[in-house]
C-alpha cells in the first residue's frame, strides 16, 4: 500500500492541533482519573456482544472496542495504544481475563483501529490475529505506518498514538475474502473484503447476531446525534486510498448480505442499515462535487468549511439545538475527509 506522505497535507497538521485542543476542551470525566465509575465505558449491544469506549483522541464515543463472547474470546478492532487500558479494564468488568482473548480481528491498519495491537498483544499470550493480507507487513513493520500518520497527526502524534508496537508474525492470519472463523458452537464469522476507505480493508459478518462489523467502510456514525432524534451518517473518506467506486460497491456487497445491524468503528452500531445506506448514498456525491469546486486552488480550508456547512444546514433542518460534542466530531472528521478527496481527485486528475 502506498503511505507516502503528501506534500498538501503540511500546511493542515497546525490546524488540526488547534481542533484537537478545542476537542479535548470537554475531556471525558474518566480521563486522568485512572480509576472510578467505569460502568458507562462498556456498552451492552446485545447478549454476548458488547462494546468497549476506547476514548480515541481523549474523547468518548470515537473509537471502540468490539467484545464477542463466544467459546473463543472475540475482540474487533484495539483502537490506538492509548485505548489499551480502557479495554483491559472494560474485559475486566466484563468478567474476562486477557488469557481468555482467543481472536483479534482488525478492519484494517489505521492507527485509530489498529495502532494498539502490538501493545495488546503483549498482554493477551493466547490471541491470534486476523488482518486483511496487504496490512499484515504494516502491522508486523509499522515503520511507514508511524511515518504516514506523522504526516496527517503532526506533533500530536506522540499523543495520540505512541507507541506503535510491531506485532509478532507469528500470531497474525491473513483474513481471506469469504473466509471463515469459527469462533463458538453455534457461531462463525465470515470476512469480506470491503475496499473504498482504504484498499486492505475488511469487514466481519456475524451471521448468528445478523450484524455487520463494518470497520469505516460505511462512513461514521454520531451517537450525540442519535440522542436527540438525528441520524447521521457521513463518508470517511480518509487519505491517500479512498475510493468512491469501490466504496460504493462495498456497500452493495453489504447490503446483499441483508444484515440486521451495522457495527462502525466509529462509533456504535446502527439498527437501521437502510438508512445507512442511503446516507452514504446522499453524500457520497456532495463530498465530491465540494471536492471539485476546491481543487482547482486546492482549497483545503475552503473545502472544509463547505462540507461543514453543508452539514450543519442539514442537521438544522432536524433540530435547533445541536450538541456542541457531535459539532467537535463532525469537524474532526471532516478535516481527514478533506484531506482524502483532495487527495483522490489530485490523482484522478493525474491520471487523466
Ligand atoms: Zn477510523
């Protein structure tokens, strides 16, 4: 995969420190306390199915951890190193040990939903990986990773993601498109290969559960939102390998699996996958079509400030009072989306 750093992304990564530190403002009580209420950290899904806040960014609900209990202890995605605690302390609550964690599946490479493996590893002696093949020497060598997401992060990386453990090559399975893994009785996951927010990405079919694991291939959810009425689904359109198309057929390969619910790696699960669908649908075209009126300057800024727009007049439409937290959200993503279709359409213009 190519993790090159992109010379128009420098002049953003002062920006998004100024973004961090507003996003940090309103810090989750849990943070720094190290101890205390950790009850609301794990969020029940379903029986056997259980979700674990990994407080990426410093933030709750960004990024999370998902608990499969079955036979064989089950855990998607680690999230970044920093989430680590959080998860050993949310399988404790749960009643797990770290011996019990039999699988960890990753959606794919992302320091978000990956960088803490290596350090988790180190704690879970009987767990054995599964990653989409093309991730799987990043994983094992997270050298162009660490550089790549530099790029992006800047001189929050240290924070946010630090360290980027290398995981043992012993302990990772490549996750083959329709392969299966076992994981209880009556319980077998299945993994597609869903390419369009990034090319090694996969997502998890629990069939006994009729859910979904969809990593970001079907954009990001807001659970502030969803408390006061609103659905929202927006694109993650990351750089330097989101590609439209594909994103867009990944949804169909999805949809044709007719789950019954939707797991996104941020954040929650949606019980509603048609809507899902047909949000991703709805702005998968805005964000390109903004993309193309600011690539000509390319106008990060401009770019950003559009989609912003764009969105908030929606969500107005369904509500007066926003929560400021969705806000905070919704610009965090919006600046690495911005970053990904200028991206896409500079290397779709290259190639013309
Ligand atoms: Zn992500």
């Amino acid at each position: 995969m190519d993790l090159r750093p992109n010379y128009q992304l420098h002049f953003s990564v002062r920006r998004f420190t100024v973004v961090l530190r507003t996003i940090k403002m309103k810090l989750h009580p849990f943070l720094g306390k190290g101890r205390g209420a950790l009850a609301d950290q794990v969020i029940s899904i379903d029986k056997d199915r259980y979700l674990i806040d990994g407080f990426d960014l410093g933030v709750a609900e960004r990024t999370g951890t998902f608990v499969l209990d079955e036979g064989q202890l089950t855990l998607i995605e680690t999230g970044p190193s920093i989430s680590v605690p959080y998860i050993k302390r949310g399988l404790k609550s749960l009643g797990y040990s770290l011996e019990q964690v039999r699988y960890i599946i990753v959606t794919h490479i992302h320091l978000d939903h990956s960088g803490g493996l290596g350090l988790l590893l180190n704690d879970c002696p009987n767990a054995t990986v599964y990653a989409h093949d093309k991730g799987i020497r990043h994983l094992i060598d997270p050298t162009r990773l660490i550089k790549g997401a530099k790029v992006v992060y800047g001189s929050s990386f240290d924070s946010l993601f630090s360290p980027v453990l290398p995981v043992d090559e012993n302990r990772v399975r490549p996750a083959q498109h329709l392969g299966t893994l076992t994981i209880g009785d009556q319980s077998t996951l299945t993994f597609y290969h869903t390419p369009g927010h990034a090319n090694h990405h996969i997502g998890i079919h629990d069939e006994r559960k009729k859910t979904f694991f969809a990593g970001d291939t079907l954009g990001v959810i807001y659970p502030s939102l969803e408390r006061v009425g609103i659905k929202l689904v927006l694109p993650s359109t990351s750089p330097n390998q989101f590609d439209p198309e594909l994103m867009l057929k990944s949804k169909e390969l999805v949809k044709s699996l007719s789950p019954k619910r939707i797991a996104f790696g941020h954040f929650g699960v949606s019980h509603d996958p048609s809507m899902v669908y047909e949000q991703l649908t709805y702005w998968l075209p805005i964000f390109l079509q903004l993309g193309e009126s600011f690539l000509e300057k390319n106008d990060f800024e401009g770019l950003k400030e559009a989609l912003f727009t764009k969105v908030q007049k929606e969500l107005l439409k369904f509500a007066d009072d926003i929560p400021e937290e969705a806000y905070r959200s919704i610009e965090v993503d919006l600046f690495v989306s911005t970053m990904g279709i200028l991206d896409y359409l500079s290397r779709q213009k290259r190639r013309k």
